[in-house]
C-alpha cells in the first residue's frame, strides 16, 4: 500500500466495535469518513432512549454518523457508495449487508470476527466458546461476501481461555486484538492470500437467550462454571430460591471457583457455607462463589446471603 490515506467507512454497534474503532482511528493512514451503527433504541426500566458505544465515540471524533434500519432503500446503498471508501470495516454491526453493500468498497469490504472461523460463525462466539468449555478461541479477520461469516480468512490469531475468564475479560482482550488486526490486514492487504474456510469445521454460535442462565445443579461443577462465566455479564446465570411458602425469587451468580468434592450428602442445588464462600452441591464437586444478587435486592456476599435468605448463622 502507498502512503496516501486510505477512506474508510466503519460499520458496528456496540462497545467491541468501539475498540476496534479506536484502532482504526489511531491508523495512521486512516481517514474514517463515515461510520454507521443501529438506530438508537430504549433501554433500561425507564426506557431512556440510548445510543451506542460506537456512536459515542464518532460523536468525540466529529464524524459523520449514518443510523439506517436497513440497506433495503436504494438511497441507502447510494449514500454509502457517495462516500467512495476504499475499505468497508464491520465489527458487531448487528445488520446482515446484501451484495450490493459489500461490491462498494474499492478494495475490500472487512469482516472482524470474534472466534476461529469457521467455528461459531453467528452471533454469541465469546460466549459460547466459554460455555461449551473451549481452551482456544481468537480472532479471524476475513473478507465480506454475502452469507453469515462465510467469506475468506486473511488474518488469524489464537487467543487462550484460561479457566477463570468470563466474557466480560475475554471480550476486552479480543476487541483489543481485533483492533490491532484489522489494521494489519488493511496495511498489508495486496501481500495476504485469502484462504477459504473449510466448511467440514462450520459451528454457530446463536443469540443468548435469558432463559439460558437457569443454572441445572445436576451437571458438573466445571459445566456450572462454564455456564456461569459465559454468560457473565449478560444475560447471567440464576437459580430459584424458595423460603419456606414465601414466594420464589431469582438469584444471579457472579462468576466462582470449582471446589473441591462433595463432603456431606447434599442433593444438587443445596447450599453450605464453606469459609467465606457459599458451595453449590453439584453431580461431582462444589460450585463456590463469592457474591450473588437476589432480584429487586443489592449485591450479596455469600455470607449475607446464607445468613439472610437461609437464617443459618447466630
């Protein structure tokens, strides 16, 4: 590549895009002329409309910011293709880009992914490579075709999952590395040799669902873990508690250890304060943790808890 700067329109949404913008920006042959990201939307209880990382950091950046529900309207098409990139760069953008999208970009259209493609293709891929109990992920940067995830790799890094990452850690150190990657591959992009993706290895990794953290006491301690820490901080995992005929209510878990086996004849689920942590009996092992939140209730340590909701401790 020449020195001359090279227009980029930046496609994403939430705080994984953010950071990978952030690299982009600090490219030295980068001019970011335009950066797209959903509509805003209403969050929270009080539904305060509320937009998104990445356009939080193009605003401090004064750059012009393009919001469309869709690439369904040929004004659409025809506003990105007035911004003449020479790079398309999407990073968690959340709109599926037609052919049409993807054939603008003078150079490439980039994809940055967050998993070893072609493995968890979709959605969830940090998250779902904890819960299935993976010990590598990484990052692929691949070059857009039409299809989810389907087109040829450029880049590639391995990245290990240590046992007490959650998504929350592994999200930031995989941002962090899609960042520095993606501007790798835009440097160097006339030197790589595209490789396509061996469909033989092909996995999904679909949206999460609330109704995944309900936590089953039955299965090992290593798979509540799993559970635990891939699905923390969102959408997180619970259990029900039920005091005598008070009404049941529902109790997230922050991310614990795997304890040791199982001292006294306890059914899954059942609890026992060991020092300053709360074991879950499961098939094999204690689950412990430190902190829990009941619902409409603060954040607990594991002995208020067992002291609150169990009235076990004088």
């Amino acid at each position: 590549m020449d020195e001359k700067k090279k227009k980029i329109v930046f496609m994403g949404t939430p705080e994984f895009a953010a950071i990978v913008l952030s690299y982009v920006l600090k490219w030295s042959k980068a001019n970011v002329v335009g950066v797209y990201t959903q509509p805003d939307k209403p969050c929270g209880r009080g539904k305060q409309i509320k937009c998104s990382a990445v356009k939080d950091l193009a605003l401090k950046h004064n750059l012009p910011i393009f919001q469309p529900a869709s690439f369904k309207q040929p004004e659409s098409v025809a506003r990105l293709q007035e911004l003449e990139p020479d790079f398309l760069v999407v990073a968690a953008y959340g709109l599926i880009l037609p052919a049409q999208i993807l054939a603008v970009p003078k150079i490439a259209p980039l994809n940055v992914h967050a998993s070893l493609l072609p493995k968890y293709r979709g959605a969830a891929p940090i998250q779902r490579a904890i819960l299935n109990g993976e010990k590598v992920t990484g990052i692929t940067i691949m070059q857009m075709e039409p299809g989810m995830d389907t087109g040829p790799i450029l880049l590639q890094k391995a990245v290990a999952i240590g046992l007490e990452d959650t998504a929350a850690s592994l999200h930031n150190e995989l941002a962090h590395l899609g960042g520095e990657m993606v501007v790798e591959a835009m440097e160097k992009f006339h030197s790589l040799r595209p490789v396509l993706q061996d469909p033989d290895r092909v996995s999904y990794a679909p949206k999460l669902s609330k109704e995944e953290g309900l936590i089953d006491f039955n299965r090992s301690a290593l798979e509540v873990h799993n559970q635990v820490r891939g699905l923390f901080p969102w959408p997180g995992a619970f259990f029900y508690f039920q005091k005598n005929n008070s009404k049941q209510i529902k109790v997230n878990l922050y991310p614990g250890q795997i304890g040791p086996q199982l001292d006294s004849v306890l059914s899954p689920g059942q609890m026992e304060l060991k020092g300053n942590l709360l074991g879950f009996a499961c098939k094999d092992r204690y689950y412990l943790v430190e902190k829990l939140k009941p619902a409409n209730s603060k954040e607990m340590t594991a002995r208020e808890f067992y002291c609150g909701f169990l009235s076990k401790c004088r």
